[in-house]
C-alpha cells in the first residue's frame, strides 16, 4: 500500500511541525510522521506521574522567532507571548541569593545588593549586546551563506553581510573578532567583579553543551543565547507545540504519529519517498527530516549510499549528551533558606564559576559530577493545572552526566546521580526530600532511546564554533543534503538546537527554493 504526497516531514516535533505548515502554505500536500505517540518532540508535555505533567524536556522558550509566529498566524491558533520572561534565581548558601533579570532596572536593586558598581557596567553590557545584535540576527535568522558554487545573489548576500559588519566601525568589529572564540569565563570576568552575576550570565553558555566556562569558544553560546532573545511562550513549550499543530492542520497537514520511518527510498541519488514500520511507503518527491543527522543517514538511508567523505565527516559530528532529565512531583514548593517565602519559576545552582568547572570536569572522564548543576523549572508557577491543588513539579536538567558514562547506565547509577542531584537541591532547599511525591529519571541514553536524539544529546549535536558555522557537515550546511529531494529542517542543522522553530522555516525556504 502506498500514497502520494508532495513532501513527507520526519519527526513531529517543533520543527518538523514549521516546516509542515510553511510548505503546506504553499499549497503542498504534506505529511508528517513520527514514530512516537504524541506530537512535540522534546517540546512534548507528558505526564509522569498521576496527576502531574511536565511541559517539555526543554524549557527555554525564549528564542522562539517572532517572525515565526507571525508567519504562521500562531497566535490565531492559541499561541500567547509573555510580557516579560521569568527572572532566574540563583540561590546562596549564606547570601540572600540573586535574581537575574535581563532588563538592567528590574536588575538593579538586586545587582546592588552584591555590587554598586556591577549595576552600572550591567547597564553597559546590556548596550553593548544591542549594538551587535543585528550582525548575529542575521547570521542566524537567515539561511548560512554559500561558501561554494557561488552565484551573483550568494555574492551579494555575502556582501551584504561584510558591510554591515564594517558599518558597526573598526572597534566594534574587532571586538566581535575578539570576543566569538574566548572563554565565557574571561569575558565576563572582564564586565563583572560579583562572582554571583558572572554565573548568572555565564551559565547558558554551557548548559546542554560538552563544556565548561573556561572551555574556548563557550562564549559564541553566551552571545547567541542573549542576543536571541525575544519573548518567552505562555505555557512554555507544550502551548508552542499545541499552536503549531492547530496551524499545521489549518494548512491541510496530515499528522501521522505512532509511524516510525524504517528508511527512506532513494534510487540514482534521488529520494523517492519513504517506508514506515508498518510497511506502508509514503510517496513524496522531498523529505525533511527534522530527526537528528546521524539517525537520517546512518539508519534510516541505504547500507553503502553515503560518499564516503560524507560519512566520515559525519562520524565525526559531535553528539555527546551530557544532560539528564529529572522530574519531581511535590506536594507544595520547598522553602530556599535564603528566601524563604520566594517562589521562583526558574532556579539554577551553582554560586561561582569555578562551580560549574568542577561540575563539567568529570564528564571529560566519563564520569558524572558529583555536585550536579541543576537548572529547574517550576511550570507549576505559571500553570498550576499541570499538578493537583496547591501541589508542584520542578522540571529539572542536571549537568553534568555523560552518555558514555563510564560502566553504563544502570538503574543504579540512575540513583546515585539522582541522590547527587537532590543533595544539591538540599543544601539550599533543606528538607526537599519531604516534599517529593514521586520521581522520574532519565539519562542521556533513556532520552535517546525515548526521543530519538542520537548520543542523548537534546539540541542534536553540540554547540561548539565549528558546528555552529557548519552545521551539521560542509556538505548539508544549507538544509540540501547529498541526495537529491532530501532536506535537512532540525536542530541538527542551521542554526541550532533549542525551542526557536529557526531551522525549521529556514529549511522550508530552502525546499521552496528547489
């Protein structure tokens, strides 16, 4: 039995979702299959214990593209932005802790209380980040620039880019050039004297990425996470995924889930569909795939079809995940020692930099930290709906915990990280263990095995300089693949893992282009 259809989308996750419903705008018949049960992918909202769900494996919704939203018409479809996202809180042991907002007045008093001075060279980071924030939302709002078989309109483009570049004057520029590869550490030793805000800026550099504060280029991670901010989602990352589902199916998408792709047909070089578990083939002259690379080529092509320069540079695409994911159901919100009546929605541990070097050091040794940094969502704040009355759930990733974990992955060595992990959240939570209904870990292989990301890594492939420029290989960096028809649209492609729906509708554009 088969069917025909324009395009067929690999995985129903955020990005699988945009692509599907850009290209069904276009009056395409598509379909988007995926072998899970629900759609969203990492963005999915599960429940994991009776009566309390987690709004998604990841949870920052921050990058989520405007254009996006409008393009799609998300709003019609239920999708609501929040006015401001939510502050992090960064806990002491003998401190009043830290607020970390990103607007430098809501920051001020709170920044104070560690630093006069800080406040004011916060004001002046803030500025600095506006003045070269067009250079990197064009770099990664727009499809990577051509590098080879160039035409006039890739001359241009790189052009264009080039100028506006010289236009932000000689000191700015050479700033960039100086700043993109350093260590996150250095950089923001030179803003700050407080240790307790260099972590708090510092930290989204490293997290979800094999590498530490004072690993070279970390601070490329840094400068993407705040020069791409725009709002957060009402509802976080499941509410994203509802709204991009309704607008998929408002275009005519069919969504099939519980339809797993055993391999994709491909004859002289060009795709011609694809083959489910269920034996049915899918007919379809394009295929995006919004799966991680190294599944889309290494499993789902034919034995011996890849150039063997190409699967080489893929075997070397580094996808090590060092995350794991830990949900708490609780019976009320735990007291933090150092504000007590304080509910954060978002809290990250960790009170100096060396803090979160230690806690990376043992992941280069396959090893997992024994004092984990934990960066914990509370959606109960927002929606309370998500646990019964009065009661919560932390949404928690843990670093650092390698998926080549020395000796494998055990139940239990799930529970010696896991007891790492809450006597952490113990030492600033006393008596957290009290609160705690009922748990759920997973490592970096139970969210391979549940989700697909190959190496358990949750943005398909590190963030490192080299994967971020071409991403995920030289020869797929502008979504076409070797194989005509074939598309890359996740985050294992430009630009990158996280909630952003970016290299979904850029991939789009791509596949429109051909």
């Amino acid at each position: 039995m088969s069917s025909r259809y324009d395009v067929v989308v690999i995985g129903a996750g955020h990005n699988g979702l945009t692509t599907a419903a850009y290209l069904a705008k276009t009056g395409k018949k598509v379909v988007v299959v995926d072998g899970r049960d629900t759609v969203g992918g990492l963005a999915t909202g599960e429940e994991f214990h009776p009566g309390y769900r987690t709004a998604g494996v990841l949870h920052d919704t921050t990058k989520v593209r405007k254009w996006v939203i409008d393009d799609l018409e998300l709003r019609k479809h239920g999708l609501e932005t929040r006015k401001a996202a939510p502050p992090a809180f960064i806990p002491q042991v003998d401190g009043p802790g830290y607020l970390h907002f990103r607007d430098p007045r809501a920051a001020q008093k709170e920044i104070e209380a560690h630093s006069q001075q800080d406040a004011e060279s916060y004001r002046q980071y803030r500025a600095f980040l506006r003045k070269i924030s067009p250079i990197f939302q064009s770099l990664f709002d727009e499809p990577p620039a051509a590098t080879e078989n160039l035409g006039i309109a890739d001359f241009w483009d790189l052009g264009k880019r080039a100028l506006s570049l010289r236009m932000l004057g000689k000191t700015d520029m050479m700033e960039i050039f100086r700043i993109v590869p350093m260590c996150v550490a250095d950089w923001v030793n030179e803003w700050f004297e407080s240790e307790i805000l260099r972590v708090a800026v510092a930290g989204p550099a490293i997290f979800n990425t094999m590498t530490g504060p004072w690993s070279p280029g970390s601070n490329l991670n840094l400068l993407m996470s705040e020069i791409l901010f725009e709002s957060a989602v009402a509802g976080g990352p499941a509410a994203l995924t509802s709204a991009l589902e309704k607008a998929a199916r408002a275009q005519g998408v069919e969504i099939r889930t519980g339809a797993a792709v055993t391999h994709i047909k491909v004859a002289e070089g060009k795709v011609e569909g694809v083959s489910l578990a269920n034996g049915e083939a899918l007919e379809a002259d394009q295929v995006a795939a919004s799966c991680h690379p190294k599944h889309l080529f290494l499993d789902l092509l034919p034995t011996r079809a890849l150039p063997i320069q190409f699967e080489q540079n893929l075997l070397n695409y580094r996808s090590r995940g060092v995350v794991a994911k830990i949900n708490l159901a609780l019976n009320g919100y735990p007291q933090f020692r150092c504000r007590p009546d304080f509910q954060p929605e978002i809290v990250r541990t960790g009170e100096h930099i060396d803090d979160l070097e230690r806690a990376f050091d043992p992941a280069k040794y396959r090893m997992f930290s024994v004092v984990p940094v934990l960066v914990i969502w509370a959606p109960t704040v927002e929606n309370p709906s998500l646990a019964p009355s009065g009661h919560h759930v932390f949404s928690i990733q843990a670093h650092f915990a390698p998926y080549d974990l020395e000796g494998g992955w055990s139940d239990a060595r799930k529970e010696e990280f896991f007891e790492a992990a809450m006597s952490v959240l113990n030492g600033y939570a006393p008596g957290i263990e009290q609160y705690i209904v009922a748990a759920e870990v997973s490592s970096p292989v139970d969210l391979e095995d549940r989700y697909g990301v190959t190496g358990g890594h949750l943005h398909h492939g590190e963030h490192a300089i080299d994967q971020l420029v071409v991403r995920p290989v030289p020869e797929c960096s502008r979504y076409r693949t070797p194989f005509e028809g074939l598309f890359l649209c996740g985050s294992g492609s430009h630009p990158g893992g996280g909630i952003t729906c970016a290299p979904g509708a850029l991939a789009a554009r791509a596949m429109q282009g051909d």
